[in-house]
C-alpha cells in the first residue's frame, strides 16, 4: 500500500499527536537523540499509515507488533523536553495506525501482513511426509535428519514420518537423497601363488605372469589357491575372506577406509593375512595399503617356497 502523507488524516494525527505541549527551549536538531535515548524527529520525515487486521486478532497483533518494531520518539516541533513521547504504533478499532518515518511504517507494514495469515495458510505450509529408506538403517536416516525436521520413527513399519513446514521436509528429503544411496561394490580377487622352477596347473593371466617375472625374474609361477568376494567398500566394516590351498588355510582380512569411485582405488588399513595351524592361527603379515582398481598387487611373499598373495578389485556397477 502507498503511504500517505500525514497532511491525509488530520483525525488519526491529532489523536497521536494529543497532549503534546510546545517547548518553552530551542527544539534539539531532527535526528539527534533526547536525553532519556529517544529519536528526535520532524513532521517533515513523519507518514501517516493504516492496515486494517483482516484474520487475527487486532489487539494481539497490535501488541505482538508494538513489541517487535514498536518505538517511541519525540516531535522535533514539539520539542523533546517536557513533551510527551509519541507511539510508532496505535490500535484504533480493528485497525492498526502507523506514525513514523517512511522506512519505518514500510517495515511494520511488511510485518504485520506476514503475522495477519489466515489459519488456512498457515496449515498449507505444515505436511506430512512418510519416508522410507532403501539403502541406510532407519538408524543411518533417522540420525541424519532429526535436527532438520519435527520427525516420529515407525520400527515395524521402516519408516520415518516427517510433520513440519514444506521448506524443511524439503531439505531434509534432499539430504536423504544423497545419504540413502547403495554403498559402492568390487570384486575383490585373491589368488595364492606358487614360485617354483616350472609351472604346472591352470596357467596364469598373461598380465599377471609378466608383471610377476619383473618381481622374480626367471621364475615359474603356480596358482595354488584362490578365493573370490563382492564387498561393500563405502563403510569402514571390516572385510574377511579365506584362501583355501592344498595342506593350508588362510585368512585375509582388512578395513575399507576410502574409495574413489573415479580411479576405483580402494585404500586399505589393517590388512592381515593369516595362517591356520594347529597351535592357532598365525600372523604372516599386517600392513595399510592401496589397491588400484583393475591391476593385480603383490600384498605378501611366505615361506620357504615363496607363496604369494596376489590380489585384485575391480569395481561392480
């Protein structure tokens, strides 16, 4: 609404402006502060206002509102000393009068419109919203998203119930989105090897048997062993496999700790591998590494006929 001048409503001005004595003194300059901290100001900066209270009501607005952004202030032609304050804010029947400067009138305006909502409205921003994880804990969600939205958890039904406005539901959807993901997948490929003066068995990849040579030049190269695993990497769970070889079993084990997806290297801490015997199982080694997606790492060389631990990710979907 455009604001008027006060020159408009000389009822409203006279009812404000009631009991204001002149000063007997030379009126402080418009803009300086009185003594007991109020504003000094002139008509000249002063606009009159009216906003009619449509849906709540007018003496709790009034009052909220006088609280908010209310003020008082003296009348630099009244002058400041021994003149009563005027109030920014008035209630006048079931409307409420604004007297104060331009920027000031706007603003209360503005906030006044914004308190003076209908029921309707303020119950057509407030959903409901049920969501169900697919991929997380209802644990995993639920921490996630509590301090976003008002939320209830529903156990038996694997659902969290979000009740509050359509801008946090938002949010908190949003972030879901990017939570509630399935968790990053390889194949990891364990081949125990056996280096010896000639080769017998399966033969070995032809990648694998020349990156081997390079290692133990001259050698001849025996897969004795093997074990194949599809593992989740995207949480730090620990990961284990056995390696079963004629006479001996092992065990390999380890922590995922990073992955990325561009390169699918996977970064290992904790890495062990384990020897069954009969007085307990036995530690070969334990080590933190890398693993580059698609090529083949030499983790380990035992025993008095080198058997080596070969092992390889390749990423999955």
């Amino acid at each position: 609404m455009k604001l008027r001048s006060s020159k408009r409503f000389p009822a409203l001005l006279a009812l404000l402006l009631l009991s204001l004595p002149s000063a007997a003194q030379q009126p402080l300059p418009s803009g300086a502060q009185t003594p007991d901290g109020l504003a000094l100001l002139s008509l000249s900066e002063l606009v009159l206002d009216r906003y009619p209270v449509q849906h709540v009501s007018a003496n709790d607005l009034a009052n909220l509102a006088r609280t908010l952004i209310g003020r008082e202030y003296y009348v630099k032609e009244n002058g400041a000393t021994g003149s009563k304050p005027v109030s920014s804010l008035r209630l006048l029947g079931n409307t409420i009068v604004l007297y104060d400067t331009k920027e000031q009138v706007q603003r209360a305006r503005e906030l006044l419109a914004r308190l003076d909502a209908t029921h309707e409205e303020d119950v057509r921003s407030y959903k409901a919203v049920e969501y169900r994880p697919r991929f997380v804990s209802l644990k995993t969600a639920t921490n996630a998203v509590e301090n976003l939205v008002d939320l209830s958890v529903v156990p038996d039904r694997g659902l969290i119930v979000m009740t509050d406005d359509q801008g946090d539901i938002d949010a908190a959807l949003a972030l879901l989105a990017r939570i509630d993901v399935a968790e990053k997948q390889v194949l990891l490929t364990c081949q125990l090897i056996e280096v010896g003066d000639s080769a017998h068995g399966l033969a070995l990849p032809r990648d694998l048997t020349d990156n081997l040579q390079k290692l133990l030049p001259g050698s001849a190269f025996t897969q004795v062993g093997m074990a194949m695993l599809k593992t989740s990497v995207s949480s730090q769970s620990p990961v284990s496999v056995q390696i079963e070889s004629p006479g001996k079993r092992y065990q390999l084990s380890f922590i995922p700790v990073a992955f990325d997806q561009a390169t699918s290297t996977l970064t290992i801490s904790e890495c062990s591998l384990t020897e069954a015997a009969e007085q307990g199982p036995r530690s070969l080694f334990t080590t933190n590494t890398v693993l580059r997606g698609g090529e083949y790492t030499v983790l380990a060389a035992t025993g008095a006929t080198p058997r080596l631990l070969v092992v390889r990710v390749t990423p999955q979907g």
